[in-house]
C-alpha cells in the first residue's frame, strides 16, 4: 500500500519516514541557501538548514498482515507543490503531519487530500519545546477537519508512535473504502486491488 506523509515545511516528514522505516530511507534533503531567502520561510523553524525538493521514501513490512506500507514523503515548500499530483498517484491513504506552532501551514495539505478524496489522518507531531499542546479535538476545530477523519497526537521521531498512526490510515482507508467504493479505474482502486 502507498502512503503519503504530507504537511508544511519542516513539520517532520523525513523525520517520520525515517524512524519508521525497514530501510534506509531515501531523502532528497539539499541545504537551504541564501538564494531560497524570502522564497522558504523559516518562522517557527529558524534552526532548519535543509529541505526536502522532490520526496523522501520509505518502506515498513508487516509479516504477519502480508503487508507492505511503500512511504512517499512530500515537500512542503509551495514551489514543490508540482510534485503532489505524481507523488500522490495511487495512494491508498495519507498522513498530514502538523505542527501547532504553525497549524496554519497544514491548510494546504489538508484541502489537497480532501479535493483528491484520498482518506487522511491528521497527525500533531509532539515537538518539545512547544509552547502550548492543544487537543485533537482543538486541532480538528481549528483545521475544520470532519468528524470522520482521524486527529491523533504522534511523535515523528518514536517508532512505535508512527507505526500506530499509519496502521491508523490503513483502517482508515480500508474503512472508507468498505462505505465509499472507488471507480474501478481509478488510480486508487488499482492500488487497493493491489494490495488485497
């Protein structure tokens, strides 16, 4: 099954790819430079010296399920936002990773898998040095996220804590996929089709 790991900039994508992957993931991380000044805005995330450009992978197997989560991690900048509709292509399920420092920069994400009508769970990645935790009920509220799209707290960096959010889309998925069945052609059918 093909999961996307989406949000805004510097919200933990590649971070989560990586604590949950089997391999070694691959990251198109590249240093951020005086040229992207004015282009990528670092507030809230000033310590941050490199960016995604193109996806970060990953892959997490499940024996005993005789499943396999394929990760695609987005960009978060706007200027790599060309890039969703490909990375997107045949997902089963999302994850839109947020960061309540900056809930707004997660707007983007959260619209695009509604339009697409890909099943998402939005997850509040626990950084330390928060100033405020707010609730997954506050979260949905402030996102105008409905009451049949998952909220939950994770930590990108904690295996177990990101294995439990995307088996959480996997049910998700699965579950919408029982009550709203897809087109047979659709890019999202195949994969299901795939995967069974």
């Amino acid at each position: 099954m093909k999961i996307i790991v989406s949000g805004g900039f510097g919200v933990g994508k590649t971070t989560l790819i990586g604590a949950a992957s089997e391999i070694e993931p691959l990251t198109t991380e590249e240093y951020l430079t005086e040229v992207s000044d004015g282009i990528d805005f670092l507030t809230g995330v000033e310590r941050k010296t490199t960016t995604t450009v193109a996806l970060d992978f990953g892959r997490l197997t499940f024996p005993r399920q005789q499943m396999v989560l394929y990760l695609f991690g987005t960009p978060g900048q706007d200027r790599f936002w060309f890039t969703w509709d490909d990375l997107t292509c045949g997902a089963v399920g999302a994850v839109v990773l947020v960061d309540t420092r900056r809930l707004a920069d997660a707007f983007a994400a959260v619209g695009y898998f509604e339009q697409a009508q890909i099943p998402f769970v939005v997850a509040i990645n626990e950084f330390d040095h928060a100033p405020y935790r707010y609730t997954p009920t506050e979260v949905r509220a402030a996102l105008e996220v409905p009451d049949h799209m998952p909220v939950v707290r994770c930590d990108a960096r904690d295996e177990r804590s990101v294995i439990t959010v995307l088996l959480e889309v996997v049910d998700h998925a699965l579950v919408r996929e029982r009550e709203q069945p897809r087109p047979p052609n659709s890019p999202q059918a195949r994969a299901y089709g795939a995967s069974a």
